[in-house]
C-alpha cells in the first residue's frame, strides 16, 4: 500500500474556540471549517501541557512532558510562595523523533515555522530540526515567537529576511506550497508546517484589522468593555499585576490573524488538490495550547472554558483538532473520546505502516482504529495526565492533573488543593465535586500520585525567600 503523506498543521496559542466550527461567531475561519466537514473533528483533544514547548516535545516524541524533564516553555523562570522547578532546557537528540522515524521508513521530512525546542544560546544549533530527522528547515529556531515582529524583516537565523512589510504567515504558506511543488518524486512527505501565529505580537494587515473593527461596531461589541480585572497574579516577577480576563472574542487585530491563517491554511490544502495529492494526504490541524485569555493583551477567550493559556483549567489545556484523510476517514465525523499529543507519534507511524520503535518509549496510544472504524474502548476510559510545576505567564499556580472518563482531578501544590469537576456536563468547570463525591477523588488521585513517581514528574518545594506583595 502506498505510503500517504502527512501535513501536520501546528498552531501556536490558538484557543478552542477560536474557529466558527467551535463555536466563534467573531472570528471567520471558512477554510479550517470546510476541512472539518470533510474529516473528523474532536470536541475533547487534549495538549499535554498548557504552555508550548512541553507539548511540542510531546508530539515529537510520544512522551510526556514530564518524562522529558521539558515542563516548561523554553525560558521561562518563575518563583512565587514555591521555588521554581528546573527544567531540560532543549530536546535531546536521543530522543527518537517523529520525523526521524518517518525518515528511516523513507519519508522526505520538512520543518517549516516555529521550532522553540532548543537552548537559547550558542548551542542551539546543536538541537535545530535537523539535528532531529528534518531534512530541510525553514523558519525553526531557538524563538518562541517574532521577536522582531510578523512583518519582514523578521531577523530569524533560518529565515531569509522578504522585502520589507512581508508577512510572515504568508510567507511561511509561500515556503510550504514551494515544497510540495517541487516533490515530483513518488516518495511520500512528511510536512510539520508549525505557525508563528497566533502567538504574540497580535499584528497583521490593516485592510484586515479595519474589516474587523467595522465588524465589531455593527455588532456593537466596541461598545462593551471585554475584560474582568482579577486578583494579583501569584508569581513574583508580575505581583503587581492583575490578571485581566477576556469574556469575549472581540479584538479586531486577533481577529484579522485568526482570518489570515485560515486563508493560508486553505492555500495549502489548494496546492495539494492542484497537485493531486488529496487523496494520498493524511491533513492534522491542531494547536500547542489554550488561547491567550488571562494576560499579555488577552486578546480572545475560550469561553465556554474556564481560563486559557498557562493554565490547568480545560482552557488551557482542551485544544481544537481536525484530522482529514479521504477514504479512511469518514466526512463530517465528530468524536468525542479523550485523546492528548502523545498520541500522534504511534498514531502516524501505523498510518505509515511502520513500526514502533523499541527505544523509544510511547506514553501514546494509536488512535487510528478511532479514526477508521469508529472504535473506542481502549481510548475512552483511559487516564491522561498533565504536569505544570511552574508559575504561568498567565496567572495559574504550579499543579498537576488527571482525567479519566468524563471526572478530571486538579492538584494544587501551593496548599495541595484538589478539585474534582465532570468536564462531561460541566465543560466550564464551574461546579467543585470533590466535597460531593470523595471516592472518586480518592481514586484519582492514587492514580494520579503514581504516575508522578512512574515518570519522575519533579515537585516544587517552599520558597523560604517569599516575600508577598504589600497590601
């Protein structure tokens, strides 16, 4: 049989709710929305950290981040009444990648975009897409977002600088429908086309930006104040802060990014149809993290999920995931069984009919048999787990999780507060179960403790240098 090819679509800091397939009625995503009619849309696919990097690692690997000694986003540092937690600072080149695999099964592999998996220093070379399977790399580096901005020049190493004004999303779409163009061989692809956007900077065009603005005034969303000031944020490095919580999808210039990536997203899937790939194309949409919701701008909203990125709650962590495929995949399928990133490793190498490989470990289960036949007992009550032993950017405190089924566990390491909610019928996560059913907390909560020690998940410990901020 032949090998199909595989387009995984990345995403960076894009909310649940961010496409009119998942319920936006700001944001106008036709393209994203159109791939979601002729694939399979999942309402509960989880990323295994609420921050990037960790979850990108998880992709790659079919690891837990907490396995991977990767918690946190690359570069991140915070303390508050806890200590920080070290973390491994880049991807180990150990690691048997995904792209390394399907390389060894005879796969041409392209990175193009954010890679944020490497030391920012002078070793970052060492840990770059192609040290880990890519044979080509464009746009991944050590940058976890456009420190220069989305308009050229972008000063990426790995990025040759466009003409000034040059978008970068644009141009990221460019190098991406040039690749799959210049493949006239019969060897299959594998594409991890891993945007910059919807990251910070909130920038884009402004014949786009102005579109949005006049929408929101004839809705009259201009007129209504978005934001709910909360309480301090809890990490020292922003105690004197509040937490600024979005309530609705209103930001003109988000939106203008949002439109822009859908656009793009659609040229792609044009060149595939153009070059008669479609047939012979597995198409992964999927994002690394909740949206940005609390800070920094917040500039959308995960509503009806409580909290967004940097958080434990379903915001941060519930991710939106569109896989297509014709032929295997039926159209217009909806599944509702829990799946997390490390499934996609195992998940990709059987739709390449390879092997998995005996080093390297897979927290992940193939989710294929899901996907094709519409079976789900070995998915749908297993546990998936989640560690963030860091102060998010955010505003959440360090913890851990657990869902099984439809119960989901949250610990708190500050206090070792447990919340239980039924994220089944209580997707906002609003009603505290864990007075009402202590059975089930207890439960969880064995299974949750074990898996710590099993993956070496590290603890925060007390920060003795605490000073809380003055009244």
């Amino acid at each position: 049989m032949k090998k199909p090819n595989i387009l995984f679509i990345l995403l960076d800091d894009y909310g649940w709710t961010d496409t009119g397939c998942y319920g936006s009625s700001f944001y106008e995503t036709p393209c994203i929305d159109k791939l979601a009619q002729e694939g399979a849309r999942f309402t509960d696919a989880y990323a295994s950290c609420p921050v990037c990097s960790p979850t990108r690692a998880s992709i790659l690997t079919g690891k837990y981040p907490a396995r991977l000694g990767m918690t946190q986003w690359l570069g991140g540092k915070s303390q508050g009444k806890l200590c920080d937690v070290p973390y491994i600072d880049h991807l180990s080149t150990d690691e048997f990648s995904l792209a390394k695999a399907l390389k060894q099964g005879g796969y041409k592999t392209w990175h193009v975009g954010k890679w944020h998996l490497s030391q920012h220093n002078e070793h970052r070379f060492e840990t770059y897409p192609d040290k880990h399977g890519f044979d080509v790399n464009i746009g991944g580096c050590d940058f976890g977002h456009p420190f220069h901005g989305y308009f050229s020049p972008y000063g990426i190493e790995t990025l040759k600088d466009g003409p000034e004004g040059e978008y970068l999303t644009d141009r990221l779409t460019d190098e991406a429908i040039n690749l799959i163009k210049s493949s006239k061989d019969d060897k299959p692809w594998f594409m991890y086309l891993s945007h910059y956007a919807v990251h910070t900077p909130i920038e884009c065009h402004e014949h786009l930006v102005e579109k949005y603005k006049q929408k929101a005034r004839m809705l009259g969303l201009d007129k209504i104040n978005p934001f709910v000031e909360g309480d301090y944020f809890p990490c020292e490095h922003k105690q004197d802060e509040r937490i600024l919580r979005r309530t609705i999808q209103s930001n003109p210039i988000y939106a203008a990014m949002v439109e822009n990536l859908d656009t793009n997203i659609g040229r792609v899937l044009d060149c595939i149809k153009e070059e008669n790939l479609e047939d012979n194309t597995i198409v992964i949409f999927y994002s690394d993290n909740g949206g940005l919701a609390t800070a920094e701008g917040s500039p959308t909203t995960n509503k009806p999920l409580q909290e967004g990125k940097g958080w434990m709650y379903e915001g941060g962590t519930r991710e939106p995931l569109i896989i297509k495929w014709p032929h295997h995949i039926k159209p217009n399928t909806i599944i509702e069984t829990p799946i997390t990133s490390t499934d996609f490793y195992p998940t990709l190498l059987e739709a390449a009919n390879l092997p998995l490989l005996p080093q390297q470990h897979c927290d992940g289960k193939s989710i294929l048999p899901l996907l094709i036949e519409q079976k789900q007992e070995e998915l749908e009550d297993r546990p998936i787990f989640w560690h963030y032993p860091h102060y998010s950017n955010q505003g959440c405190t360090p913890g851990c999780a657990i869902r099984e089924g439809k119960y989901k566990l949250l610990e708190f390491f500050e206090d070792g507060r447990l919340e239980l909610y039924n994220v089944y019928d209580d997707i906002g996560e609003q009603q505290d179960l864990s007075k009402q059913f202590p059975h089930i907390v207890k439960e969880l909560k064995a299974k949750l403790d074990a898996w710590k020690i099993e993956v070496g998940a590290k603890i925060p410990q007390v920060n003795k240098d605490w000073k809380p901020r003055a009244s």
